[in-house]
C-alpha cells in the first residue's frame, strides 16, 4: 500500500531538521502545507489539521487554538 502524500511529507518531516525547524517556524497549517507543496508533496492545510493529536511516520500532529477561531471546524 503506498503512503499518502501527508504520510510521505510526515516521514521526510522526520528525517530532515532543517525541515523540521522550518515547520516549527510556520505560524499556520496552510504554511506548513506550503512547504510540502514546494517539495512536490500534494498536502493541504485542511489535511495536516485533520491529523492533529495524531503521530504518523514518528512525527506528532498538533494543532494550535487561535483566538477567533471556530472550535471543531476541521475535526
């Protein structure tokens, strides 16, 4: 079963720190998805936020609350 493109995004997420700190530096999901897109993975923000509380390929999911947000939209 091949893994989907979050999966694959998620296990080279894992591999790469120079990756990671850029992750760690995104201040949104859909800037994260940026990211991935730039490396040829076809990920949404609406797909990483779907997996937030959730580890995958080693790499924990979590979803920050902004203030002005709508609790439970993606999830």
């Amino acid at each position: 079963m091949t893994a989907s493109p979050v999966q694959q995004f998620l296990e080279r997420l894992g591999r790469d720190p120079l990756l990671q700190v850029k992750v760690q530096a995104a201040v949104t999901a859909d800037e994260v998805a940026r990211l991935a897109q730039e490396l040829g993975y076809a990920v949404s923000g609406s797909d990483l936020l779907m997996l937030s509380g959730r580890s995958a390929a080693g790499v924990r999911v979590t979803r920050v609350n902004h203030p002005g947000e709508y609790p439970g939209r993606y999830y």
